[in-house]
C-alpha cells in the first residue's frame, strides 16, 4: 500500500510505527512542519519524511490524516486539486464531519473517518470507522489498516460520538477502574508495583475471556462466584455501592457533554 500520513504527530507517528512493523506497506510518506520530531523513523526502508504534503499526496493512495482540527480545512483545500480517483481519505480528526470534507473535496470521493484510542500506541487500540456512499467500497483498506493496530468496527457517523466516550474516554475510565483496584491490592497487603501487576494482568484477563471464548461477562461471572463464597459478596457489595450504575450515569454525562460542546461549535 502506498500511504501518507499528513501530521505525523502523536497519533500519526504510533499509526506509522503499526504499518512499519507489520510490513503492511510499498511506501510510506510521513509530513510534519518540523521533521526532527520524526527522524527516528527515517532509515526505515521505503519511508519517506517530507514537509510537502502536496508531494506526499501525489506519491500515495491511501491518505491518512492525523493533523490538529484548526489546520484540516486548509489542508483539505491546498491537496484537493491533487486528488484522484485512486485517493482514499482518512480522517481521525475528532469532531469533523464527513459532509464537511464533502463540501471541501467532493462527495466522488472515498471519505473515512477512524476514530483510534490511545491504545493504538501499543497495538491495541479499539478504532470505530464510518464512511459516506462512496467510502463503502473502501471500508476494508481502513480496516485493514487498523487492525494491524488494534482492532475495528465499522458504524455510522452519527454513533461516532457515543464511540469516542466508549472507546475513547473509554480507557480512562478502565484506568480508573484499575487504579481502584490496585489501592484496593495495597489496602489487602501487596506493595504498589505488585499490586498494579496484579490489577493490570487480571483485568487484561478478564477482557481476553470474553475476546477469545465470544462469552457474555455473566457467563464468566458464573465461573468465579460460588454459593457463599467470597466473590458474590464483593459483587454484592459493590452493586450496593452503585459500581454499575455510577459507571453508566458517568458514561452517559460524559455523552451529554460532548454533545453540549459540539452545540457550542455549532
């Protein structure tokens, strides 16, 4: 695959390094306004940093772009006579609507939006994809892409942002949860590091259950509390506390304020 990534940022640079490492291209075109923050990737075979994003437009088919929201329109303006039919479009920028770059490049083209987490930085991010009409037929490169860095769910836009608190601020919330957890280790007498160990590798545990057996968490609840035993009893007791409700209730206000910020744009 012939790629360009346009703002080889934070993002821009783990999704390089995910394609780098999974052999998954033929060129790679990496653009930043200052490329020292870039050059541990240069002596990469067939990576290419440039500041021109013009010429990375023009070497590339696939168009990833991972620049600050105030910086995309003009962006979008500058390439747009450079664009092809061979051109997918694909935006992670949060917040900017595919009627949008519609308006800007032409609704002929192949516009996705991917939607990574923080995740991605290890491989491991949950990445949500919509697309217009045209898109569609190039949904699987997208995919393609991000599952060598994660894994993926194509979904409509307008579920996009519920994504982005599920998934997105999705891994503060488990890193709350974990962090609990480990005061918790502490408080029953395992030092700090040992009791983040234990935190973390029990709650990656937990999720590779479900991801490898498809179970539903009750189901794997079954097969750890025991009539009397001691697990029901944490689990009642945090259900009195209101573990699953305040998790719910602090999602769905997480939701109401990212809506109330995009009235406010708006």
């Amino acid at each position: 695959m012939k790629i360009a990534i346009i703002g080889t940022g934070n993002l821009g640079k783990s999704i390089a390094k995910g394609l780098i490492t999974n052999n998954a291209i033929t060129t790679l075109y990496l653009t930043k306004r200052n490329l020292e923050d870039i050059q541990d990737l240069e002596g990469y075979k067939n990576v290419l940093l440039t500041t021109d994003n013009i010429e990375a437009v023009k070497q590339s088919d696939i168009l990833i772009f991972a620049i600050q929201p105030a910086h995309f329109e003009n962006i979008l303006r500058d390439i747009q006579p450079y664009l092809t039919d061979k051109h997918v479009i694909i935006s992670t920028i949060t917040g900017f609507l595919i009627p949008q770059i519609e308006a800007l490049i032409g609704s002929d083209q192949y516009i996705i939006r991917a939607m990574p987490n923080t995740a991605i930085a290890v491989g491991k991010s949950m990445t949500c994809l919509c697309s217009n009409e045209n898109g569609k037929k190039r949904l699987k490169i997208a995919e393609a892409i991000f599952n060598r860095l994660g894994h993926t769910l194509a979904i409509p836009e307008a579920q996009m942002q519920a994504a982005t608190v599920v998934c997105a601020s999705g891994v503060a919330f488990w890193m709350r949860l974990i962090r609990a957890t480990t005061q918790a280790a502490i408080q029953l007498g395992f030092d700090a590091k040992e009791a983040q160990e234990l935190a973390m590798y029990t709650s990656e545990g937990a999720a590779n259950l479900l991801i490898t057996n498809g179970h539903h968490p009750e189901e794997e609840i079954d097969r750890v509390t025991t009539p009397k035993g001691c697990t029901i009893e944490g689990l009642n007791e945090m259900e009195h506390k209101g573990l699953s409700s305040s998790l719910i209730q602090g999602m769905v206000a997480s939701f109401n304020k990212i809506n109330n910020i995009k009235k406010e744009q708006i």
